[in-house]
C-alpha cells in the first residue's frame, strides 16, 4: 500500500516562550528612591535646624491642600479620564522588564514559524496572545488583511492611545500647578485667623508657623510627586508607543516575509541603547561592510602612495 505524503505542521508548543508572557511588575527603584531621598533632605534639614516633625504634621494643611486641589483637578478633568489616570498611577511605581527586546524575540519566532509553516499555522498561538495590541495586529495578519489597512488601523490605535495616555499625564500635572496655589489659599485662610488674636504676641508667632504649613505642603506636593509622576507617566507611556511601532513593524514584515535575520536588524533600532561603550555581538562584524565593494576598492587603491 502507497505511503501518504508527509504535510509539515508545526510543532506543538509546550510552553510560550518568553515574549509571549507579560513580565512581572516590580517596583521602580529610581521612584521609590526619589521620593525617599526628597522627603529625608527636607525632614533632615529641618531637624538640623532644630525643627520638630510636629512642626510640620498639620491635619488642617493637607486637608486643605490636597482636598483644594484634588476639587479643582475635578473640576478641570472628565471624571473618566480621572479614573484612568488613578488606576494609570501604580506605573509610576511599577515597571516591567526589557519589554522591547522580549517582543523582537516574540515577533522572530513568528516569523520563523511563518516562513516555514505559513502565517495561517499562527492562528492558535494568536488568539492566545496576552498583549490586546500584538494579537489584534497578528489577527489582522493571519485573517489576510491587506497590508495598507492593517497598518491604518493599526496606526489609529497607536494614535488614540497617544492621546489616552497625554490626557492621563496631564491630571497629575495638573495637580501639581494648583498645589502651590491652593497652598498658598492656605495659607492666607491661617493668617486671618491669626490677625484675630494680635494681642498675644506668642499665639501670633505660632499662629503664622502654622499657617505657613500649607504652602509647604502645596509647593512640596507638586513638586515631589504630582509634576515627577507626570513626568514619568509620559516616560512610559513614550516606551509603549515605541513598543506598538515595533510591535506594528515587525508584523508588516512577517506579511512580507522577510527574513527573520534581516527582520531582527531591523527590529534592533528599536532598542534603547546600551550604557556604557558599545559592545560587539558575538557572531556580528564589529563594522558595517561596504555596499558597493568595487567603489571601495577603487577608493582604497586611490589612497595608496
């Protein structure tokens, strides 16, 4: 009896590999540090100056500053926009690990996958992506989707998702503009009850320490965390953006069915670089070959006395 011919098909998987997963979160030491470093140079130096923590610790300030300016950025920003923005503010003390690189990896093993079994043998390893952006490019992909709308509606995502993330950024730099501002309402709300009791010179003294308390919890408040966590929600927000292109990038050349090397090179820009020096790769040139040899020669032979 006649042997029926062998079909290819693609291994079974036993485990996803690493670009599949979503990396564990921890905590951002640069963050956790800041925050630890500002509050000990402010704490200390008031202790150094013989100062009291006490002298600091006012119920009334914080309750003034941050319900004053948790009220206005209320009144400035759309209530979903201000959830978002709570839920978004855990990644300013969370980060992920080298995203980029573990998705170049992911996006190679597909196209590997793709060049030897067709892109329809990843439908299975697609539905079962954890990242919304990646499975729904591959999705697009594997359906046949043309190469110019998949990458439209790709686009628009990326472009909405700008825009989601510049909103969630702005909440907290807003707060951090109308801190200081409430504090200094606080401020002014102290030295009234204050200008009451003129005829006790202590109380009067003691009643403008504590008044001042307001504004050093406003101007601190903006500018130890509400302006930084702007500013570092933008940071991250900028790495999943660059992410998505990627991501975006590496799927346009599994369509096209790149080589998975050539797609690697080109994935690799990228990459945040490397601290320090530049390292060569092991199995890499350390320099980039000429693309016209013959010019190079010439121009080599014309350098010779």
């Amino acid at each position: 009896m006649a042997e029926s011919p062998v079909v290819a098909v693609p291994p079974a998987s036993k485990a996803r590999p690493k670009g599949h997963k979503t990396g564990a979160a921890r905590f951002d030491v640069a963050t956790v540090a800041g925050i630890v470093l500002a509050l000990a140079g402010i704490l200390g130096g008031l202790l150094l100056e013989r100062g009291s923590i006490q002298d600091v610790a006012q119920t009334t300030a914080a309750m003034i500053v941050f319900g004053g300016t948790f009220g206005a950025v209320l009144v400035t920003t759309p209530m979903p926009v201000f959830r978002r923005a709570l839920q978004g503010l855990k990644a300013v003390f969370l980060t992920g690990e080298e995203a980029i690189a573990i998705r170049i990896d992911n996006l190679i093993d597909f196209a590997t996958k793709a060049r030897r079994y067709g892109i329809v043998s990843l439908e299975t390893e697609t539905a079962a992506l954890p990242d919304p952006f990646l499975r729904k490019a591959m999705g697009l992909a594997v359906d046949g989707t043309d190469l110019a709308e998949l990458r439209k509606i790709m686009e628009t995502d990326i472009a909405l998702a700008d825009q989601a993330g510049e909103a969630e950024a702005k909440v907290w730099e807003s707060a951090g503009g109308y801190a200081p501002t409430v504090g200094i309402i606080g401020a002014v709300m102290g030295l009234i009850q204050v200008m009451k009791h003129l005829e006790d010179i202590k109380a009067v003294g003691h009643g403008i320490a504590v008044a001042f308390v307001a504004t050093v919890y406003g101007v601190g408040s903006a500018n130890i965390f509400f302006l930084p966590a702007a500013s570092k929600l933008r940071a991250r927000h900028h790495a999943d953006t660059l992410l998505k292109e990627a991501t975006l990038e590496g799927v346009v050349g599994i369509v096209e069915g790149l080589n998975p090397t050539l797609l690697r090179t080109k994935l690799s820009s990228f990459s945040p670089p490397e601290a320090g020096p530049a390292k060569a790769r092991p199995g890499k040139a350390p320099s980039r070959a000429p693309r016209n040899p013959a010019a190079a020669a010439a121009r080599a032979g014309a350098e010779q006395p």
